[in-house]
C-alpha cells in the first residue's frame, strides 16, 4: 500500500468554481503535511503547509484530520493560472535520523477553463 | 538568491551504460535529497545527505545507483549499467534541516 493516496483526477472546472482534494496517508508516524504543486514539466514547489487547526493562504485552504489521516486541499475562486498538478506530501521521520523523508502522492490534476 | 540547479537537465543514454546526475544545492542548505519520478506518479524518495554523509539510503531501488556528496555541497548520483527501466525525471531538493525542501528542475534520464 503507498504512503499517500491520492485522487489522480483530472479535475476540469470553470474559472470562479471552487475545487476540493482529498488525500490519506497510512503512517500514522507521520509527522508533517504539505501540498506541493507541479506545472507541467517543472519540479514541485511548496504550496503551504497543513495543520489540524486549518489554514489559509488566499484562495487556498488545507485542513489536516490525524484521527482520520485525511488532508484537504480547497481552492476558491478557480483562476487559469491554477491549472497544475496538486501533489499531496507527508514527512516521515528517516530510520535513526532527526530527518524525514518527504513522501508524495501521485498528485491530482486540475485544469481551469475560461 | 540562486535555486537548486541541476545538470545536464536532459540526458539519453543506452542500456547497460554509465551516468553521473549532478546537483548543487542552494547555498547553506546542509540536508541534500535526491527523488526519482516516472511519468503519472510523484517523486518518490531515493537518498539523503546531511552534510558529507548519506543519512539516509533506503530509498536506492538497488546497487546500481549511488550518490555522493564529499564535500557537503555539491552531491552526484551515479547509475551504472542503466536499464530502460530508469528512465525518468531525477529531482533533487535541499533544505535546512528538518525544513522546507526546495527542488531543482530536474534531469529527464532517458535510456533508449
């Protein structure tokens, strides 16, 4: 079983529609959650981080359910420039390390249309 | 400041040969981490360094793949006797300890 499961989607929805995904993971080790995000043919980049009190980056809100080992990903307001791969991420602390070792998801694919 | 860079950002090559993928970290980033992504999946974990040693190794799919980092910046992953099997986006990322990992662009690895 993969750490992250994820939704592949895609995800086609009009500009100004808001967009939810959904992500578990079945470490219950795990000890930080993020969402990355892909364009196509580019390296992912932090889109922010998630904790179990919620938060809120703009349009954007991540929400963490460590009893359910379930994360969120909610975009209000869909713009065109959204459009990219939304990839769920947990940190897993390394095997005798102080570290952890980012495990993602396949990632979910969302396209914004005019 | 300047990112995480990589090179070559595209390399083919033919099975059963050598490559070396280089990576240079952002300055002052100690923990060094090398991920692999094959096409319609995410990154998944290979190895990382803190510093000059490899912490954490188990991610190397097996002994055909190696990576150093000697002097704690720049680290190289090495392939011997690629396989088509190999091909894929070879991502590197650093970061300060136990913080944010900022990926590089990427090397495409295509073995033909």
């Amino acid at each position: 079983r993969k750490e992250v499961e994820q939704d592949p989607g895609p995800f086609n929805v009009p500009e100004g529609a808001t967009v939810a995904f959904n992500c578990t993971y079945s470490n219950s080790a795990s000890q930080s959650f993020f969402w990355y995000r892909q364009d196509c043919r580019k390296e992912p980049k932090l889109l922010m981080s998630v904790y179990s009190s919620g938060n809120e980056d703009g349009r954007f809100t991540a929400q963490l359910n460590r009893a359910s080992q379930y994360i969120s990903l909610l975009i209000r307001d869909s713009k065109l420039s959204d459009s990219a791969t939304y990839l769920c991420v947990v940190n897993i602390r390394g095997r005798g390390s102080t570290l952890g070792r980012l495990y993602f998801g396949r990632g979910t694919q969302l396209t914004v249309w005019p | 400041g300047a990112g995480v860079s990589q090179t070559p950002s595209n390399k083919v090559t033919e099975k059963g040969k050598y490559v070396e993928l280089r990576c240079d970290p952002i300055s002052g980033h100690t923990a060094l981490y090398w991920y692999r992504q094959s096409l319609g999946q995410g990154p998944e974990f290979l190895i990382y360094f803190q510093g000059t040693g490899a912490a954490d190794d188990s991610g190397l799919p097996n002994d055909r793949f190696f990576a150093v980092r000697p002097e704690g910046s720049v680290s190289t992953l090495k392939i011997q006797r690629t396989e088509r099997g190999d091909s894929a986006v070879y991502l590197c990322a650093s970061g300060r300890a136990g913080e944010t990992q900022y990926f590089g662009p990427g090397t495409r690895l295509l073995v033909l």
